[in-house]
C-alpha cells in the first residue's frame, strides 16, 4: 500500500493563533483508505522552507498533502514552492482566472489584481476546482525522470553487482534514491526504492522505469473548502490511482482503575503485533487502547478487531468500561439508572466539571449538583442536604484541594447500600489533577453501581 505525508502550511499555525484540524481529517480519510501515514509536520509561510519539507517528504512517501498557502496574497506561497521543489514553472489559467472572477462577481465585487496569483498552478498540475472557495486546488503526478528543483531526476533503483540487492550509495550508507542537485548530494537525502541521476547524465532509458507512483495534492487551508475538495475530487483520485483496495479498520478500548504502565506489562505482547496493531494513549485517569486492523475488506478487519479485543478484554476484565464513542460519564450514569438510583454531585476545587461532564450526557436520573466552597471535613454534611434537596438516592462528593507538595482529593459515595468516604494523592502536573479527580470519582461510582469489587 502507499505511504503519505501531510504537510500543513501557513506561519500562523506555528505561532499557535490557529488550530490545524486539517491534519487529523485528512489523516483520518488516509486510514479508512488503508494508506499508512508515517509523518505529518506543519511549516510556515516561507515559500524555500515548504519547497524543502516537499522534497524530503517525496524522499520517504508516495503520496504528500499539503493545506494552506494558496490563497491570494504575498504570503500564500505554496504554488510557487510546489513549482519550485519539482523544477516546474508556474502557469496561467486563464479559465480557472474567470471562475474566481465569477464567484467574486456573487459578492457584488471586482477582484484584485492580486486574486490573479490563484489562476496560477504548475505546468501540468491537475486542476481541483472549488466549488466553495475562490482558490483553486491541483494535483500533480511526479513521474519517472520527474525533475526536481536543481536538476535532480526521479529514476528507479538498480541493481547491485550481485543482481540480488540495490546498490548502496556511499552518500548515505544504504540503498534507495539520493537527491542529487546540480553537482552535488542535495542534503544527503535517500528517496526511497530510486536511485539519483544528475541532468547532465542524460535522458532516463525505458529499462530504468519504475512502477512507483508519486504524487503532491495542494489543498486549501480554509477547513470547509478543504473537505469538501478532500472528499469530492481527492479520495476518488488516490482510490483511483493507486488502486486502493484495502482499509483500516480501529477499535478503541477505554480502560480506568489501571495505570499506562500497569496495563502495558499486562498487554505487551499484543503490542509488538504487525496487523492488527495495538496501542496505549494514557489521559488523566484512564488509558485508550487503539486496535487497528488493514484488510481488504471490512467484514475481514472487523473479525481481527474482535479477535484481539477478546484477548484484552479476558486480560483485563471490567477495567474496560467502553469503546470508541462511549465515555466514562455515559456508562456511569447508565450503570446508575440500572440500579434505580438517581444521582446528585457535590464539588470543591474542579471548576463545575463534575456536574459538567455528567450534565452534557442529558441522562435523565442525573438531577445536577452543587459546587460549593468545601472542606473535607465539611463535605459529609453538605453532601446530605443536597441529596435532601434534590430528591436524590445516590451522591458523589469529590474536593480537590491543592498544596505547594501535591494534591489531595477527598471523595464521597452515598449510595443505598451505604456510605464511603475515600482520600488519594495525585503527584502528577496541576493542571491535569482535576481530570484526574473527575475521572478516578466516576470510575469508583460505576464499580459500586455495577457491584465490582
């Protein structure tokens, strides 16, 4: 299957201003279509600097995605970089000039004369119009002897002397394609499955082709104009092109009651896995396990999701409260309502996001909360006249108090079977113990109400 590489582009990412989300759905589109996505970086509006990271990212993928840069001002760069990383010239479209035109003239406006650098795409790019935005997209196909920047020809590797192995290249010490600008080794670079030609060594033989086929997509920054050029015109080209056949399937398992490193010395093995593979993400009190399996089809990558989710689930038993969209909130308050009972919070020291996480469910047998400036002590007390108040049978009281050593979280079960009081200490950033409170709370809450041990 192909690789790829997302290149997100535009200096106000990197000053933090914005926030990319661009990545994570074009990511997202390249895992359902089974493509394996090894890097994703951001770079800003400079058009040398993308010009590199598009020529290393052809170095080790065969498809890269850049968004951002291709609007109509002087720093919206990525045409030129892209023209310039592939040795191409930029060329006037006098049609896709008249589309943006018109879809200004929808405004009541004239365009400026600098609007003009959108109808401006590399010689021999693919046009993607857009249909929602004034700046057209394009789509060019590096092919063998493939020129970039400084001379460089894209050319399949040959074979070494034994006709077994690729020839090694001294430059970098191993087999692949070194990017050769005019005289020189470009940066040491090794593309991947090629070997390096300068132009002066003459044109690429027909015995040298290769079947690798790489691509650079230019989309724009704007997250609307961008999906929707993604899911129209982009997808269908790469299904297309590199005859995608194959998808990858992810189950997520949601684990609270163990710790990253608990789980990881349970589940290790399972880890080291090539399809499906298996991954721990930890968050403040509980830990994802992503599952994801590549198959030809879907029915085939679920049957390997439910053979691996089987075996964690017998190694690590009602720890796993959920998957994938259900939360720890969701299945609380579920497990409460099983029991006939009806849930009240108390809080001190979480900002409301106790009462908050467990209000955005809209579950019926919650009957909100109160968040008061408590102590430990004073906690029991309050906690009873709010149950009294509310009509409630269940209580869940939690008080984050904070010391310059740690951070102390007294929490408070009232339930029908009875009354516990219990205290922890979290040692982790301050920022993140509330979280921690609010998550560690929940999960005593669902044990009891499931009657868990």
């Amino acid at each position: 299957m192909p690789s790829a590489e997302i290149i997100a582009i535009g200096t106000e990412l990197l000053l933090g201003e914005t926030v990319d989300t661009n990545t994570r759905l074009i990511a997202r589109h390249l895992r359902s279509l089974g493509v394996d996505l090894y890097r994703t970086h951001t770079v800003g509006d400079n058009a040398a600097r993308i010009a590199q990271s598009i020529r290393e990212s052809l170095a080790r993928a065969d498809i890269v995605i850049t968004t951002g840069g291709l609007g109509p001002t002087v720093d919206d760069p990525t045409r030129q970089a892209i023209a310039q990383s592939l040795g191409l010239e930029l060329e006037f479209h006098p049609e896709l000039w008249d589309q943006v035109v018109a879809r200004i003239a929808r405004y009541g406006r004239t365009p400026t004369e600098n609007q003009k650098r959108q109808a401006y795409i590399p010689h021999g790019a693919i046009v993607i119009e857009n249909p929602v935005g004034t700046a057209p997209a394009f789509i060019v196909e590096v092919t063998d002897g493939q020129a970039l920047s400084g001379g460089t020809f894209f050319v399949p590797q040959t074979k070494g002397p034994t006709d077994e192995e690729p020839s090694i290249n001294e430059a970098t010490g191993g087999p692949a394609l070194v990017v050769l600008d005019q005289g020189g080794v470009y940066e040491g670079q090794a593309l991947r499955g090629m070997t390096a030609r300068n132009v002066d060594e003459g044109p690429v033989s027909s015995q040298e082709k290769s079947p690798i086929k790489r691509t650079v997509i230019s989309l724009p920054g704007v997250p609307r104009e961008m999906e929707t050029l993604l899911e129209d015109t982009v997808i269908p080209y790469l299904q297309k092109r590199y005859q995608l056949n194959e998808i990858i399937k992810v189950r997520t398992l949601h684990v609270s009651g163990l710790g990253e490193g608990v789980i990881d010395d349970l589940v290790g093995d399972l880890e080291t896995q090539a399809n499906p593979t298996v991954g721990l993400t930890a968050h403040s009190g509980v830990v994802d396990i992503r599952i994801a399996a590549k198959a030809p089809v879907d029915a085939e990558a679920s049957r390997m999701i439910v053979k691996v989710e089987q075996d964690l689930r017998s190694r690590l038993g009602e720890n796993v409260f959920g998957t994938d969209d259900e939360t720890l909130e969701g299945v609380t308050l579920d497990a409460v309502t099983a029991r006939g009972w009806i849930l009240a919070t108390v809080e001190n020291g979480l900002d409301g996001g106790l009462m908050h996480r467990l209000d955005q469910v809209g579950h019926p047998n919650f009957r909100g909360g109160s968040i008061s400036d408590l102590s430990r002590e004073s906690l029991p007390a309050h906690a009873a006249r709010v149950m009294q108040e509310s009509a409630a049978t269940a209580l869940l009281g939690v008080v984050l108090s904070a010391t310059p050593a740690e951070q102390d979280v007294t929490m408070l079960l009232i339930t029908p079977d009875g009354q516990e009081e219990r205290r922890l200490t979290y040692g982790g950033h301050p920022k993140n113990a509330a979280r921690w409170a609010i998550n560690n709370s929940l999960d005593w809450l669902r044990r009891s109400a499931r009657q868990i041990d």
